[in-house]
C-alpha cells in the first residue's frame, strides 16, 4: 500500500518532459541532440499512455501520473513480482520495497539477480540486505542511487524509509538496519 507514495517521493513529479541524465536542463523540440538520457515526465514514466516513447515538449499533469503509475503497478509490477517471486514469502512493506526496485529497472533487467535468488531462498536478512546494495548499488567503485536503495533495504526490513536519505555510503548498511531495529528479523 506504500509503494505509490515511495515512488511519488524518490521519482519526484516534473510535468515537463526531462532527461533524466540531465534533470536541470530545461530542454523543448528541437534539442534531443543533447539528450544524454531516457527522456522522463511524471513520477519517472518513459512511455506515454499509448506505449510511445516520452518526447521534448510532452507534459503530464499530477492526476495522469497518478493514475498511469497506479496502472503500471497493477499491470507490470505485481505480475512480475508474481512471477519472480515465491507466493507467500512477502510481507506487505517487502513487497512495496522490492516493487520500487523493480519499477526502475524492470522485470527482464532483474530477473536472474542473485538478490531475486536470496529472496526467494529465504535467505537471511544480513545477506539480503548486503546483497541488495553490493549488488546494486556500485558501479565502477561509485555509489548509484544509494540513497533509493537504502530507503527501498529499510522498508524491506520494516523501518520508516525516509531515514534512508540520511545514511552516507561509507555506513554499512547492516549495522544502520540494527541501529535502527536492535531486533531485526
């Protein structure tokens, strides 16, 4: 039930189409030479309704996203989260987390992840959650959207994810989750 207001508050809203390697550019017709990205609007949608690729000049308003993101979740998160994962296994707050997860990089991207397998095995939390950021967090040695992930790991472990932003990436993330919950799972 949370996953919609996560998304709305990681992804963020621009009516205006952006690219979203290059959130600060206001770009318009004529400039997709410079695009470095995927072009964006919304809450992070890269299609239009139509299933047409987002182009320089669309725009969205509010209520569209809303209901498209609520539509992509019905229609593409919870299947492949269906598909990915075994039935029974997810509480609520683990499946919003992992729904985020997948609603950035899609079911084909993640499909074969060790972390899918370590989920799926009912492994512990500690590797789960170490999985979750070594092996998605770092690419050529930089932190990527370590922030999301560490928000997506403290809601996985039924924390308040928004103490996620606050966690720099030298901390450990399992120290920072038995800080926070002196209990885990």
């Amino acid at each position: 039930p949370d996953l919609p207001a996560f998304l709305l508050a990681k992804e963020s809203f621009r009516a205006k189409a952006y690219d979203d390697k290059q959130p600060w550019l206001d770009l318009n017709p004529g400039d997709e030479h410079r695009v470095k990205g995927t072009i964006t609007y919304g809450g992070g949608l890269t299609k239009r309704a139509d299933g047409t690729p987002v182009q320089l000049g669309d725009t969205i308003t509010e209520q569209e996203n809303l209901d498209r993101m609520a539509r992509y979740i019905r229609e593409n998160i919870e299947p492949a989260l269906a598909n990915m994962i075994r039935p029974g296994i997810l509480a609520g707050h683990q499946y919003d987390a992992l729904g985020s997860f997948l609603y950035q990089y899609g079911e084909s991207e993640m499909d074969d992840w060790n972390l899918i397998g370590l989920i799926n095995r009912e492994a512990p939390w500690q590797e789960i959650v170490r999985e979750w950021i070594d092996g998605t967090v770092y690419w050529l040695d930089e932190p990527l959207f370590w922030g999301r992930r560490v928000s997506e790991i403290l809601m996985w472990m039924g924390l308040d994810w928004r103490a996620g932003q606050n966690v720099p990436p030298t901390q450990d993330i399992v120290s920072v989750v038995e800080m926070l919950q002196p209990d885990p799972l």
